[in-house]
C-alpha cells in the first residue's frame, strides 16, 4: 500500500502544528525532500506484520443477558479449551476484557471499542492454554480501567454477588465478582492502581499484583507503561499461587520485564507456613481521612491470628506511605494520556505493537464525549498539566516514586511482609443512574490510599479477606520485597487457614 504524500495546505497546517513557519516554496521544497521518507513507509505498510502465532480451536461464543449475567460481570462467553495436560487442566479462567485473545471481542470495558476483535492471543492467554487451562470467556473492566468502583463500564455497573446494590470495585470489576459468585474458578485481572486488589477487597476473593514486570504484559490494553501489571484473582491462595505459576516469567517481548530473575516455587511456599516471618504493621496504612475503624479492627484481629501462627508482627510507621497515593496522580494523568495519544501503546518501547487495536483505537478524540466521567477528568487534567509544566511534575514525581521505592525497601530490610488493609473501608453503595459527576468520580477512587503507593514502586502486593462487616468483607494486604511473591503467600495461606473470614 503506497503512503499518500501531503499537500502543501495540509503540510503547512503539520508545520504549524509544530510551531514552525514556512512559505510556499519552502514547503515544496520539503516535500521533496520527504519523498524518500515517504517511500520507506510505504514499503513497510506494504509488508506483512509479525505477530505471534494463535493455536487451540475456537468457536464464536455471545453475550449472555439476563440471569445467566446476573451480577452484569460477564463481558463475553466463549469455550477455548487448551492442552490436554498441564498444571491447569481441567480449570476455566476468566479474562478481564483488556486481554487480547483471537477471535474474542474486546472493548476495555468501553463503547469505544465496541465490536473490536482481536488476532492474535496475548502471551498470558497462550500460557493459559499451554498448561491446560480453559478461558470460558471475558469478565467486564471499567472504561478503559479507569475507576475503583464498578460504575463506570460501558455495558453497566457490576453488582458485588456479597451484597446486591453494591459495588464490586474495579478495575477488574467482572472478574472479582465472577470469582466471588462461584461463577468461575480463576481469573485475571489488571492493576495500575489496585485494580486486582481492589475488587478482591470488596468482593472477598483473593488477588495478587505482582512484581512489577513479573507476569508479561503483552497484548494486554495499557494504562500507563510504568504502572501497568497483571495478575491472578482466585477464590483461594493455592488457586492464586498455581496460576501465578503458569502466567509468570518473561516472554523475550515485554520490555517491562527482567529476563535474568529466577521465578519463584509458589505452590511450594504453601506448604511453609508463617512461622518466624518478620511482619510489619504500617501505622499510615490505618489513618486515611476516610479510614473505617472497623476495617482497621478486622485487619489488626487477622494480624493477631497470624502471631498466633508464629509469626512476629511489630507496628512500624513509614509516614511517605500516607502521601504515596497522591504521587499516582501525575502518572495517571499525564502518562495515560500520552498512552492514549498513541492509541494504546505510545511509542519508544520495544514491546509488542498490536496495530488492528491501533487501528480500533484511532478515532478516539472523535468519540472523546463516551468516555467515563473519571476518564474526562483526568485527561483534562493531564493535558492541562502537561501544557502547563512540560512534562515537568511528571518527571519528578517519578523520581519521588524512586525514594519511595527506597523508604519501603528498608523497611523491608527489617521484615519480611508489611501489613495494611487493602482497602480502608468496605464496598459502598453503587451510584444511582442520576448521581452527580462529583459522587461518579469520588466513587471511583475514593479507596486508593493503600494499594496505589505499590504501583509506582512495583512491590508486589496481595489482598486477602479477613472478616465481614454488615454483610461486606474487608481485605487485609501483604506486601512483600520484589520478586518475592512466595513470601506472600506464605503469609496469606496461614492468614487463610487460621478462621473462616466470613464468620469473623
């Protein structure tokens, strides 16, 4: 396919665009010497893309409606069976609808994307299947992931199967509530600012995000690059730790990911227990303005069954942490947007390109006025800031991210796991379809306090149910040293096996 040349008009309006003034003769002058530029993008447009093989029969699949999508968690329903052995055989898996997977649609929990379809099947999902797994199908997002709450989808809210009217947090919203609805055994989800974690909280499931650049993130809808990770949400933690197993390990594509790290036994771990683990309470973690002392009790009495256990649990105070969820903000609003001028995948990284989701994504600032509510405001806020500072509070704040980094490092030096609840409260009422903006967008990050902070630093993080207020469970999180997800779960099985959360 040839490139087609611009005009002069249409070349002065991209030099004008670029702050650069040119007469007639100027811009002929460069058209001409464009030409060979030109005739390198049309030979390269012309050229087959390179893009990893799909393997496993697949059929159609459909939306399910009414009671068999009670819960308005379920994005599509399919039937890709995998390996006839393998770790995972004989266990169905969700996808949050982010998740490439070929002949399967797709929309990023947007209208936006409606009736995209993706050809290729990202690496997660190939892992999946190699190990035996079945992927039933793709579990409901927010609106390109944007939102805690579960309000924001374009298909509608996503009920909390704990208790109707409420939400199921987000951004993986369908697949916490599938989980927690017994609907499904495993799924996966996304977190650039709890999303795995956060629905997993408000839902009583349990979900590990895990080191940053752990799990590949190909073909998977970005975020922002620096924040993005993906992970398993499961019923249990040896479901959560099994998959973990099958989706970890670098791809040779990802270039968020560190080829020279071991990967971690996790079912192993499970067998360990918690006794002489180091654990520290973080004092910060149970202070947020919005902070429900309840919660805090849940999580402070689960804290008391793991000493039991034979860990020994000491309260420590890392006072940046209170402040850590605000340095997302930047990321969020001006790293995003840059990722969404790209139309999903930016440029400069080396990573996978997905150019028919480019393609579908291209027509975005035609249909900006569907965006979320959430999504609006902190576009409008990163392109004003972006226009404002140059880059400026964004490049800083990722410095800052460094020294938080280094603030629970050596905190981590000390003990092995910290400990926090997840979320400082319990899920809230859903809003009604005629709440006002400021309710929509307060419902949708009103809980980040503490899962946000390990985003910007890539720990990885785990929440897991700890009791039940009013119907409603409250998430206890662990957090761990990079790359040490083992730990993790050493702490969250015992954490399991010492009660029943939901009788306390």
């Amino acid at each position: 396919m040839s490139i087609q040349a611009p005009s002069v008009e249409q070349l002065r309006e991209v030099a004008a665009s670029l702050g650069l003034r040119m007469s007639d003769k100027d811009l002929a002058c460069y058209l001409e010497l464009m030409s060979d530029g030109l005739a390198a993008y049309s030979m390269i447009d012309a050229l087959p893309d390179h893009l990893p093989s799909v393997g496993y029969p697949r059929g159609k699949g459909y939306r399910p409606e009414g009671d068999e999508n009670r819960y308005g968690a379920w994005y599509w329903k399919t039937a890709i069976k995998g390996a006839s052995q393998g770790k995972l055989a004989g266990r169905k898996i969700v996808l949050k609808d982010n998740v490439c997977v070929a002949g399967v649609p797709m929309s990023g929990g947007s209208s936006i994307l409606e009736g995209y379809i993706p050809e290729i099947d990202a690496t997660i999902a190939t892992r999946i299947l190699d190990a035996g797994g079945e992927i039933v199908g793709k579990a409901v997002c927010e609106y390109f992931s944007f939102s805690g709450g579960s309000h924001t989808s374009a298909t509608g809210p996503v009920q909390n199967p704990r208790k109707r009217g409420y939400s199921a947090g987000g951004s993986s919203s369908g697949s916490a509530a599938l989980v927690a609805a017994g609907e499904v055994e495993m799924a996966i989800g996304g977190d650039q600012g709890g999303s795995i974690r956060i629905p997993s909280s408000y839902c009583g499931v349990c979900g590990m995000k895990p080191t940053y650049g752990l799990v590949p993130y190909t073909e998977i809808l970005s975020i922002e690059f620096t924040v993005d990770h993906t992970g398993p949400i499961t019923a249990n933690v040896s479901d959560n730790a099994l998959l973990l197993e099958v989706i970890a390990g670098p791809d040779g594509i990802d270039p968020r990911q560190n080829a020279g790290r071991p990967l971690g036994a996790y079912m192993r771990a499970l067998q360990e227990g918690a006794g002489g683990l180091r654990i520290a309470i973080v004092k910060e973690a149970f202070a947020h303005p919005n902070s429900d002392a309840r919660v805090n009790v849940k999580v402070r009495d689960a804290a008391e069954r793991l000493a039991k256990s034979g860990a020994r649990i000491e309260e420590v105070s890392i006072p940046m942490h209170a402040s850590g969820s605000a340095l997302l903000v930047p990321i969020l609003a001006e790293g995003a947007l840059d990722a969404l001028k790209g139309n999903g995948f930016g440029t400069n990284h080396k990573g996978l390109y997905v150019t028919s989701l480019m393609n579908a994504l291209a027509n975005w600032r035609e249909r900006a006025n569907e965006l979320s509510e959430t999504m609006k405001t902190v576009l409008l806020l990163g392109e004003f800031m972006a226009r404002a500072t140059q880059g400026r509070v964004y490049a800083k704040t990722q410095n800052i991210a460094r020294q938080l980094r280094g603030v629970y490092d050596s905190a981590l030096e000390r003990f092995d796991l910290l400990l926090m609840p997840t979320t400082p409260i319990t899920a809230t009422l859903l809003p009604a379809t005629d709440a006002s903006r400021r309710e929509i967008y307060q419902r949708a990050l009103e809980m980040l306090g503490n899962t946000a902070p390990f985003d910007l630093t890539g720990h990885p993080a785990m929440s897991i149910p700890c009791g039940k207020i009013d119907g409603l469970p409250a998430g206890l999180m662990l957090v761990g040293r990079h790359f040490e997800e083992s730990v993790i779960y050493r702490g969250a099985r015992a954490l399991e096996q010492a009660t029943d959360w939901e009788l306390v």
